[in-house]
C-alpha cells in the first residue's frame, strides 16, 4: 500500500479536519467528536485513505454503528455528519446522498420533567456556585453549556435581561434574569472580580475570545467584562493555543452535583441539569404564557420542537379528566 494511502498520514488529514473545524468557528467538543468518529471509519476499512472509499462504505460504516453497534440515532447523525463533513469541507468531495443507510431507530420519548415542589427540593440540597448555576438553569431556561459560557457583559442587573450568545445553532437570544437570583450573583461577581483581579496580578486573567477577537482586540481578554461568570477554580492550558488561563466551570461538576441532589431529595426521576430546562418550559406553558414566547425564551427555530411540552403538562394524559374523578 503506498505510504501517501496508508493511516501514517492519517494524523496529517485529522490536522486537516481541526484546521478546517476551526475556520468554521465550530466548538472543541464537535472537533473532538467529528475527530474522533473520522478515526474510527478509517480503522474500520483496515487504514484505507478516505479518498479511496466512497459514498457505498460510509453507508456501509453507518449501517454497521446501527446493525452491530446498536447505537442511539443522535449518535449515527453525528457520525454521519463527521463523514459528510470530511468529504465535503476537506477532500472536497461530494457524496451522493446516502439512500441505504440501515437507520438507527429514534426513540419518541417525552422529557423528564419535575413538579415546582420537586425542583425546589433539588435546588435546597445544593449550595454555592453549583446551586446558583442549577438555579439559573431552572429560572432562566439555558442549557448548561450556554450558562457555563456565560461573560460578565452579558449579565444586564438593570434590565433583567441576560443575553445568550452562539446558543445551538450559532444564534443569540434574550433570556430573564430572575430577581430572586439577582442578589446572589451580584455577590458572586463580587467574588469573581476578586480572582480575576489576583489573575491580573499574577500575569494571568487572559479569557477565550471566540473567532478572531483576540486579534481584532488584543486586549479584550484580559477586561472584566470578557471573563467567565462561572471561572474554574484552577488554572489549565488551552487544548488549542497553548496558552494558560482560566476556563469555566467543568459541566461535568454540574451534572453530577444535580445527580447528587436528586438522590437527596429521594426523587425517583431521572433528572439531570436539562430537567430543569425540561421543567422551566412546562411551568411557563402551566402559567399561561404562549408557546410562541416559551419558543423564543428557549431558542427553539420551529415551534414544533417546543410542543412537546404540551404532552408533560401536569393536567393528566393529554390534559383530560379521567370519567372516575367525575363520578
């Protein structure tokens, strides 16, 4: 096989893919996954260049992860997106579209969603940063990425307003700032000016500009408006500059802090960070707010995507009354 075909230049092509997933401006999770599944094809098909594969063997790599691997289908989605993106953005390859793709099944399922009383009994059994952000979640509607993400400047005390930016799908939006969390984040940012005024000090307190803003303001990073509301606790070096700062809290400390609580509050459901979104949603459909406003609060594109919290509503099965509770 001649060298040039061979996986000795994969880490080559995978370099490719970075540098091509960074000019797009896309996360280092999605070049850590599409990276990753761009490997995983190529030692599928024995370290064969992808340029002598085609459309037939990532039909066949995909109908493997659905048949054999019995993945989740947001998982085949994603690895059909890596392959796409690779022959599209990289090779400059076009590949006709993938009509005998074996699909993985997906499963219709509801959101898991708590009652007030229970959101309130997960959120007393948290406290500090992980309580505030978990409070956030629920009273605002964000994912947990767009809250950990969150910058200084984005905070408006004044107008009660946070602004989400580069939500899903590269949008901004308007989200509340709820006045029972007002205070506390006042004193939380109190806390953090603190740190990054010791960062400064230190010859640190440089945050991540997205895109070129670090170029196009050299200093930008270093102002208090640009840092994280939610800086970690430690210092790391940055998995692209090689720079060392400060990043944001880990979503992982999140995630199992939630789970934690849950466990507390002896809660049978399931319930994770994104519950709370789930429940924010379906509360606000119970208050009487229009779906056309839930939609735009959550940054949903279609309407449709937020109707389903029209089927968790806390009114019985479709929001009928049952014929015994009448007799």
């Amino acid at each position: 096989m001649p060298e040039n075909t061979s996986v000795n230049s994969s880490p080559k092509l995978l370099d490719q893919v970075r540098g091509k997933i960074r000019l797009k401006h896309y996360s280092i999770r999605t070049e850590q996954a599409y990276a990753d599944w761009i490997k995983r094809f190529i030692l599928f098909f024995d370290k064969r260049h992808p340029r002598e594969l085609g459309a037939a063997d990532v039909e066949k790599f995909l109908t493997h992860l659905a048949v054999e691997g019995k993945v989740a289908a947001s998982t085949q989605n994603q690895a059909k997106s890596a392959l796409l993106f690779l022959y599209r953005e990289v090779l400059e390859i076009e590949l006709p579209w993938l009509d005998n793709v074996e699909r993985a099944k997906a499963p219709k399922r509801l959101p898991v969603v708590l009652t007030r009383q229970e959101v309130q009994a997960v959120l007393s059994r948290m406290e500090g940063t992980q309580w505030l952000i978990a409070s956030l979640l629920y009273g605002t509607g964000m994912r947990i990425m767009e809250c950990l993400r969150l910058r200084v400047k984005d905070v408006d005390f004044s107008r009660r307003e946070i602004l989400i930016r580069d939500g899903k799908g590269f949008k901004d939006r308007v989200t509340m700032l709820p006045a029972a969390l007002a205070s506390a984040l006042r004193e939380h940012l109190q806390k953090v000016k603190a740190l990054h005024d010791q960062d400064l000090a230190a010859g640190l307190g440089s945050a991540y500009l997205p895109y070129a803003l670090e170029r196009k303001y050299p200093n930008a990073a270093r102002e208090w408006g640009w840092q994280y509301v939610f800086p970690a606790t430690g210092i790391s070096t940055d998995p692209r500059s090689g720079e060392t700062r400060r990043h944001h809290v880990l979503e992982q400390s999140i995630q199992r802090a939630v789970k934690q609580a849950v466990r507390n509050a002896n809660l049978a459901k399931p319930a994770t960070p994104h519950t709370l979104r789930h429940s924010f949603a379906t509360h606000l459909l119970e208050g009487g707010y229009d779906i056309r406003t839930v939609q735009e609060l959550l940054g949903h594109s279609d309407v449709s995507t937020t109707m389903i919290y029209t089927h968790v509503l806390n009114r019985g099965g479709r929001g009928v009354t049952s014929p015994l509770d009448t007799i």
